[in-house]
C-alpha cells in the first residue's frame, strides 16, 4: 500500500490556546512565534455579519494566518488544490492555523459572530490569488 | 492663569480604525506601526464574562496597549496618578490606546462582551504594577 502524499493541508491544524479560567471572566492568550509559528503584523475582524453569509474565497502566497471565532461560529473551508477540509470554529480559545498556498472560505456564519484574525504580513494587494481557476493553475505549477 | 499642565493621560485617546463595509458584514484592520503606535508582540482577549463584572486593575512600566470592544461594551477607567478618565468602549472600530504608566480597569460589562487587547511585549511579570499605592508612590517619585 502507498503512504498517502503530504500535502499543504496537512500543515492546517487547530491551535488551543491557553485558557486562564476566573469568575469575573476568561482570559487566552497569544504571543508571537510562542502560540503561533509567526509574527503578528496585521490584526483585522469581521463583524456584523449577517447570519449565514459567506466570506473568504482567496489564497495568499507568502501569509501565515490564524482564524479565531471571538464570538459565535462559523466554518472555514481549507483546500490546497488537491483535497479540501472544513473546521466547525466555535470556541474563542481555539485557533486554526493556514499557512500559505490555501485556499480559504469561511461560511455559516451564526449571528453575532466575530471572526479574529492574525496574520504574519502587511497589507499587499500581490500576495492574494482572488481566482480560484488562477489559484488551481499555480498549484499545478507548483508555485512557479 | 496658568496653563494646565500635560500628564501622561493626555496621551490616552481614541482611535477609529478603518472600517471597510460590505453587505456580508465589515472589517477593520490593524498594522503595527500604522494604526497602532507600536509593534504587535501580544494578543489576547476576555470573554465569557459576567454582565456588570470589573476586570485590570494594573498598570505596565513599559507595554503599550490597544484595548478594542469587539462585541458588547464596557467602560475603561485609565488613571495616570494625577488625573482619571472614563471611556465607553461599545464600537468593534474603536480603539483605545493606552501608553505605560497608566493604572487601567475595565469594568461595566455587557453581556457577550469580548475586550481584545493587542500588547507590545511579550508577558513579563516584572511589567506589572499590581498594588495602586505602589502605583501612587511611582508616580510621585518619578517613576525611579
């Protein structure tokens, strides 16, 4: 039997941050290159998202990101050009981690959810693929 | 009459972050060293917190901090030994910028508030300023 391939999926995964438990409130936390694998350059969130919309739909070339659900949920489809995944995200304490050369979307937005998100660049309109039919050529291309 | 005299409280101030709207919800974004006075070492965020709860009670030596309301709302009372202020944090697009030296507390929460903080240190205990008289006595002495 062949050992499956490894692909940039693989390096998706949740990330359980800390958890400081007090009556008056919870606390996580996340310090760069601890919790996550890179610097925090860029800190944006989505609110007032209507329930049920769809966001999302691009990859990056070069950004590292992670994906936190302050508040309510949502999912977020991860596809690499060979194979795709969906995490549920619905706890603040937990983040999911996608590495460049993923396609994302996140859908299923419940009401007042707030979707976090920390990424390892700047703003830079050159590092997005916003074409999936382009995203699908450069993975076949490997990158190139 | 003479002129009031500058303190530290004088550099607390509110600031509007971008706010880009969509009919499938907004986004505001942040980057170090453009919308923020600071590199981003830190993030962390409270929820889960009882409506009406007070949280902080400390002050930093050194750590710039950004506090942002980004669900519910809650009131910041920053205090800088020689003055206090109040905020009303209730906007996921307003921040409130808090520079070193200043006694914080937040209290007056909503129901499903979540406060996210983006720091410029990593955690250092030896930053924290725990004990108000201790603060008192900082202040008065310069801060040596």
């Amino acid at each position: 039997m062949l050992a499956e391939k490894s692909t940039v999926l693989d390096d998706c995964r949740i990330i359980d941050f800390p958890k400081v438990t007090d009556y008056r409130g919870n606390l996580s936390f996340i310090e760069e290159n601890h919790q996550i694998p890179f610097q925090i350059k860029r800190v944006y969130y989505l609110y007032d998202v209507p329930s049920g919309a769809t966001r999302g739909g691009h990859a990056h070339r070069a950004l590292h990101q992670m994906i936190i659900a302050l508040s309510g949920s949502f999912d977020v489809i991860i596809d690499d050009g060979l194979r795709k995944q969906s995490f549920f995200l619905n706890r603040p304490h937990y983040g999911l981690y996608i590495p460049p050369r993923v396609w994302r979307e996140l859908e299923n937005f419940s009401s007042n959810s707030v979707a976090l998100s920390l990424v390892s660049e700047v703003y830079d309109e050159t590092d997005y693929v916003r074409d999936y039919q382009a995203f699908k050529r450069l993975v076949l291309n490997g990158w190139q």
